[in-house]
C-alpha cells in the first residue's frame, strides 16, 4: 500500500508517465490526485488496497476498447503496480459539475426542468451504449454521477467495475440500489443495472427512493436484515396501486408526494409498471434504455412554457387548452408541431426537439407585433413547402413563420423528418 506525494513520478502501462500535482480527496477504495500527462492535467484514482490480477486485466481491456459514449469519466491510462499498489487516469471533472447526492439533498436544484430532463436522457443513453458495447455496470448507484444544473449535462464516473456481460467484477452493488435478485446473492448483469437505472430516474425525478415509504420509516433500525426485506425479499413501491402499506409519509416524504402529480400520468404509469411485483421478480422484463428514453422524450414534448408567468408546465398535449400548474391560468396549445405521431404544442421561449437527443433544433419565439415564429438554432437548413406548393429554405438562426399548413423537412443527423404546422380549435 503506497501513498504517492506530490512531484513524484508514476509510469503508465505502454509509456510516459503521470506527475503527482495535488490530492483532490480520498474514500475507502484509494485516493484521487491531481496529475500531469503530456501536458495535460487529468484525475488518478489511486487504489491503495488494489483489487486482484483479474480487475487489472479489466481495466487494461476497458482502456484498450474506449469509453462507450462521452457520459463516461473512462479510464485512459493504466498505471505500472507499485509496491501493490496501482490505478488508472482519467479526464477531470470539469467545474459546475455536482454530485447526483447534492440533488437529493436540495444543495444544488436543476435550473429547469427541461435540465432534468436532459440529464435524465443522458444517463438512460450513456447506458444503453455501454450495453450495446456489450457490458455491465454492476454497481449503479447515486454516486456514479456528476450533472450540471444548467444544462443538464452528466458525467458517468466510477467505472471501473464495468466488465462485459456474462462476467462477475467482484462488485455487488451499493445498499438500496441493488436489484431484489442481487440482494438475495445473484450475480449483476445489464437486467440489474436496469433496475438500478429505474431507480436512479425515479430518485432523479422525485428526489425519494421507491421503496421508501411508510414501512421503512416504521422500521426501528435499519439492520443488515431489514434490508434485504425492504430492498429485497419484500420491496414495495411507494405508490403500487393493489398495496397502499407502504405509501409516502407527509411530513417526511414531501419531495415525492409533492412532485408526483406534477410529471405527466405516461411516466408515472412507467414506473407503477416498472417498480410492480411481477416485474420485480421477473428481471427479464424490465425497460430497456432506449424505452424510457422514448418515454422520456414524450415527457419533453408535453413541457412548454407558459405565455402568462413565463414558467415551464406540463401540459395534457391532446388538448387545446390546458391549465398552468404555476399561475392557473389557461395555456393557449392550440398551435402545433405534429411529426408522424406527435403533436408538440407550440408556446412562446418552448424548445422543439425533433428526434430524442438533448439538443434542441427550434426554438419558440414572436416578432414585435407578437406573430409566432420557430428560430431554426440547429446547424442544419430546414426545408419548407408553403400550401401553395412553393419551397422555401430556413438556414441555422432563420425563423419560420408558424402558419397553418406549412410543411418542414428538417435533417438531423442527415436523417429526414417530416413535419407540419397545424391548428387545433379551441371550442
């Protein structure tokens, strides 16, 4: 076991060497410094109980493959073992970037809920990549994230027990966050890290774990047995329609029951279906990522803002109207987007995303005479075709005219879209 200094001298597997700046903080596992490769200032995490041989050889094949998405703090250097002790170089976080744990404790709020959004599609995507890699996790938990509140933005760090699927890292996963299956001794696989990802959204979403209701708080103390019962043997949703003994308690739960009528009912069926009992014991059936990235994303199309307060809602999207959670008063949705099955209510400052990713393409806006229009704040030119037949082009920073009838070709990601402006009636 070897603490390093600072000024001192680590060499890397395959060449060069990382300089010791600083410490940024240690844990249990090691210590994180700060260091120097080729000029550039990067993250060791240094193990000072270093794991076996086997997670080694991991990491080295991690290394050599790449990350499987830019959400992942991935290893990029393994180090040479020095007197057992070893590790691995990664980027640094950059500044603004907190702790998923801050959200859960209210010291840093989303600026928005469009960010919450967005982090939330981008953790359903890091992990649909690392899984189309053909990995697993197998130790998800709220400390595997840092998010920007602004944006929305998330880093996935931790990773070093990622192996591929099929194969066991040693790690079983963090308390509370662990699949019924694993709590019982099975082994983490991508279905687990599924549950755990349901986990993390629901937590993301209504800042309360999903099985934490009144039962837990009935518990005198949490023992080693009684978590395995509640996370367990014995896990219950907070909010399972068919056993209401272990609903949120006021008073100690508000985050929950405050939020839970303000998502739209499509996400809170998803979870309902997601945390029930046959799906809790059936680990095969859980949601794939890019499942809830299309529920996440149909989430995003019913979020717009208010013409009134300025204030984002969510809004019922079939309707022409509906009510601002925030000021009460009507909304007017009768202006709309519609590609293929969607409809997306056009509000003023509302953003348009034409496919699931977190940039948004449009954005809402009026002229001085309050006559809408869509700026076009992509990096692609949208095609027009008026009712007349004429076709008309929208370059990157053009607006449209929200006219009835228009037709759009949007491109993103070289992929076409097909779009039309059309008005609902208010009666």
């Amino acid at each position: 076991m070897t603490e390093l200094s600072k000024n001192s001298i680590v060499s890397l597997v395959g060449g060069g060497t990382a300089t010791i700046i600083k410490e940024l903080g240690r844990g249990g596992q090691g210590i994180v410094y700060l260091v120097e490769v080729c000029g550039e200032k990067k993250a060791l995490k240094w193990y000072l109980n270093a794991p076996d041989d086997k997670f080694y050889r991991n990491l080295a094949q991690n290394i050599a493959s790449g990350a499987p998405s830019d959400a992942f703090l991935w290893p990029e250097y393994l180090t040479e073992k020095q007197q057992g002790s070893y590790g691995y170089i990664m980027k640094l976080r950059p500044q603004n970037y907190y702790e998923f744990g801050n959200f859960l404790l209210a010291k840093v709020s989303f600026k928005s809920f469009t960010a919450m959004l967005s982090a939330a599609m981008k953790i359903c995507d890091g992990f649909m990549m690392l899984h189309r890699f053909g990995y697993s996790y197998q130790d998800l938990n709220d400390g595997n994230f840092f998010i920007a509140p602004q944006t929305g933005h998330v880093l996935i760090c931790d990773n070093a027990n990622v192996v591929p699927q099929g194969e066991n890292s040693g790690s079983m996963g963090k308390a509370r966050y662990m699949a019924p299956e694993i709590v019982a001794g099975g082994i983490p696989d991508k279905y687990s890290d599924r549950f755990s990802l349901s986990v993390i959204l629901f937590m993301l979403f209504y800042a309360n774990h999903p099985f934490e209701g009144a039962k837990v708080v009935a518990c005198p103390c949490m023992t080693e047995a009684f978590e395995k019962k509640f996370y367990g043997s014995e896990a219950l949703f907070i909010y399972d329609p068919t056993d209401k003994s272990n609903l949120p308690v006021r008073g100690i739960h508000q985050n929950v029951i405050r939020r839970w009528p303000v998502f739209p009912q499509m996400l809170r069926d998803a979870l309902i279906e997601e945390f029930s009992k046959e799906k809790l014991q059936d680990p095969s059936t859980r949601m794939i990522e890019q499942n809830w990235k299309k529920i996440i994303s149909s989430v995003r199309d019913s979020l717009v803002v208010c013409q009134h307060c300025a204030e984002e809602t969510f809004v019922n999207v079939s309707d022409s109207t509906d009510k601002c959670m925030n000021c009460g008063k009507d909304v007017d949705l009768s202006k709309r987007l519609v590609i293929n099955n969607r409809s997306l209510p056009l509000t003023q400052n509302t953003y348009i995303y034409i496919d699931e990713d977190n940039t948004p393409d449009g954005v809402v806006t009026t002229d001085s005479n309050g006559f809408m229009l869509i700026k076009n704040i992509s990096t692609e030119t949208w095609t027009v075709e008026t009712p007349s037949g004429k076709i008309k082009t929208v370059a990157p920073n053009e607006i449209l005219p929200v006219k009835e009838g228009l037709k759009i070709t949007f491109r993103v990601h070289t992929m076409p879209y097909k779009a039309e402006i059309k008005f609902m009636s208010n009666n």
